[in-house]
C-alpha cells in the first residue's frame, strides 16, 4: 500500500509538467497544493471508516498570509470591536485581499475596530455566530440553511456579483477527460471544498443519491481542500480527477490566470443558487444590525466605498428577494429526507 501511495505521490508531482503555461505564484501553489496531498495520502488510510458520507483525506492546504490576522476578540471588548468571520468559500490569502477594503468601510461606518477571523471550516463559521463570537460573518447557502435551522441565523445583505444575485455549481475537470457529467467520475479521485458547501458537495451528493449510488462509495477518493480556489488547483495539477466548484471562485481565478479555462473543462452545471451572504446571529444588538445593514446597503454610493466594492469583484449589496434561497433548501429538504 505505501508503494502505491508512493506512485501517487510521484503522478501528481510530475503531473505538474502540463501546468506550465502558469505563472509563478500559481506554480508555486499546486507544488504546495500537491505536496500536501501526498501527505494527506498516506496519512488518510489510518482513518477510521465510518458509513456516512465522508472525506477519504483532510487536505489542510493553508499557507501562512502575508497580511495578519487577528484572533476574535473577547466578549468584554463587543462594544468596542466589530468582530467579522469568514468562512473559506475562497482561500483567506485571497479573500483577505478581496473583502479588506469592504470591512474596513464597515468598520467606519460603525464606529467601531475591526477584527477578522478566516475560519478553518464552514461549520465553524457557523458556530462562531451560533455562540455570539463574531458580530458578522460571510458563509455559504448550506451553511446559511444549517443555521438557520439550529439558530435562527438572519441574513443580513447579499452582495451582487456582475449584475446577479446568484451562482452555480460547477463540476469540473481536466480538459484532457473524456468526462461528461458528474456520474462519468464514478470510481475517481473528486474534491469539494468544505462538507457545508452546497456548490461544493451539496449538489453532487444529492444528485448521486437521487441517481440511487451512495456518495460515500462512488468516488474511490474524496477529498476536502479547504476552499473552492484550492480544489481548482487539485484539478489543475491532477491530485484530483474531478471537483465541484463555486462558478464565481471559478471566474475570479480565470480572471487572474486566463489559462485555466484551457486547462479545466466544466461539464456540468447546477440550477443557480442564492449568493452567498453576510449573516448575523438573531439576537445581536438591533443598533449594531441597524448600522451594519445601512452601512452594506449604502456602499455604493460613495467613491470609497465603490473602491472598497470593485476590489472585493462586488457591484453592491442588497437585501434578498423572497425565495432566493428555495433550490438550496430543497436539496437540503431531499438530504434529510433520505430520498
């Protein structure tokens, strides 16, 4: 078994040969990217088994940010800070740098000192604003329903994103694969991003169990990569056959490196799904929401904040129309029933 994992490890790497036509910084993500997965190879056959749908490996593929990040303060500072989480629908050395601009102007607004925490995962996202630990926090729908099924989370504004109010899952992967759809990548290597991602498992292992497979057992691995841009770059460098991504993670890194449309096929594509939003626990300071909320929905009316809002790929925030949320809640509804 160590020999074959070792083989693995040796594909992967030099695998990295038909990503060249990259630039440096993205190079040196996936020989990251690809290491770390070796390792999380050879760790991930210690795991326990367990009948649930699961991750095969934990692939921990953070790198250490240039900019800092503070820990969430205290409760006894509340009043004084503006406490934001974000949860890793996109790695934080690149949300970091999208939303700076835009919590730093939320930080004005309300008169208050910020603080950001990038979570590890949806899930604990979600329980920084289940346990009052953050005053704001940006997730996914999934992790939206979740919450507000455990604790009544509220959403506080959407953003709009090049004009729309919502995005797909994409099932991708490499331009070479004679892949069509997702039930082509039976038996293969797939990434998600996080187990709370609707784009990013929600929608595959929904479709798979509504197709009668089990998720836990049609793909021969699957991994978690910790964020949409990351499970892009397993695709890329073929640590993974397979991915389900977040269409606006998947347009911003095209953005940023135009080849990655040539290298990445997208093969299937999900009905569209609300953004992802910027939520608050129900029972926060009605001043602070109050102010908040004002603060999102106002961004683009002054040139600072529309500096702030074009860094963050944001045209501006609204409040979400009735329903917006509904095919999200009806995949969840189907999980939980079973069917």
């Amino acid at each position: 078994m160590s020999s074959r994992l070792e083989a693995v490890g040796l594909r992967v790497l030099c695998g990295l040969g038909q990503v060249r036509r990259f630039s440096g910084p993205i190079l040196v993500s996936i020989v990251a990217l690809c290491l770390g997965a070796y390792s999380a190879y050879r760790i991930a056959m210690g795991l326990p088994s367990d009948p649930r749908p699961r991750p095969a490996a934990w692939l921990d593929l953070r790198e250490r940010s240039a900019i800092a990040k503070e820990d969430l303060p205290e409760a006894t500072t509340r009043q004084e800070s503006l406490r934001i989480a974000v949860a890793p629908v996109i790695s934080p050395e690149l949300s970091s740098a999208l939303y700076e601009g835009v919590f730093r102007r939320l930080g004005e607004r309300t008169d208050r000192r910020l603080h950001v925490c990038y979570g590890k995962s949806y899930g604990d996202v979600n329980n920084l604003v289940r346990y009052r630990q953050c005053d704001l926090a940006v997730i996914c729908d999934f992790a939206l329903v979740r919450g507000q099924q455990q604790f009544g989370m509220e959403i506080l504004a959407v953003p709009v994103v090049r004009g729309s109010i919502v995005f797909h899952s994409l099932i991708v992967t490499q331009a070479s694969s004679p892949a069509t759809s997702l039930f082509d990548l039976r038996d293969t290597r797939f990434a998600s991003s996080d187990l709370l991602s609707a784009s990013g498992w929600l929608y595959p292992m929904v479709a798979i169990r509504g197709d009668g497979a089990d998720p836990g057992t049609f793909f021969s691995r699957h991994v978690i990569t910790g964020s949409h841009d990351r499970s892009i770059l397993a695709v890329l460098s073929q640590c993974v056959d397979g991915a389900a991504v977040d269409s606006q993670v998947y347009d911003y890194m095209v953005e940023r490196e135009p080849g990655i449309a040539s290298a990445i096929r997208v093969i299937e594509r999900s009905s569209p799904f609300g953004a992802p939003p910027f939520v608050v626990h129900p029972a926060i300071d009605p001043e602070l929401r109050i102010r908040m909320q004002a603060a999102l929905l106002d961004m683009h009316e002054d040139e600072e904040g529309r500096r702030a809002l074009l860094q963050a790929r944001i045209d501006r925030f609204v409040i979400p129309p009735a329903g917006l949320y509904d095919s999200v809640q009806a995949l969840v509804a189907s999980l939980d029933s079973g069917e």
